[in-house]
C-alpha cells in the first residue's frame, strides 16, 4: 500500500475509533462554531447534479 494510502487508511480508524468512543479523547479537539449561515454555505457549493455534469465531460462519458 502507498504510504497516502497508510496515512488515509490510519486517519479513518482514528475516526471511526472517535465515533465509537474508543479513542483517546485528550489526542483530538473538536470545533464547534457559535453560529452557522447555511443559506451561504449552500450558495458556495455546486449542486452534485451540476457537479456531476462536468465530471463526466472531463472524464469522458
């Protein structure tokens, strides 16, 4: 395996260890903002109908 395939494959068991409760709590910080605008949020990403478009144009399909 690639060492970006370790290092993903290591990021995603620290996670699922995060979720289930199980890892170290001290080695990870979440961060939680005090206010969300989603209405902005949505405007800044491309809906997947739109993204999916123009990934089949650069891939070919």
């Amino acid at each position: 395996m690639s060492k970006a395939g370790k290092r993903i494959l290591t990021s995603v068991r620290e996670a699922l260890a995060f979720v289930e409760g199980k890892a170290d709590k001290r080695r990870f910080k979440v961060h939680v903002p005090e206010s969300l605008n989603v209405a902005a949020i949505r405007r800044s990403v491309p809906s997947p109908a739109v993204a999916g478009e123009g990934a089949e144009r650069k891939r070919g399909g």
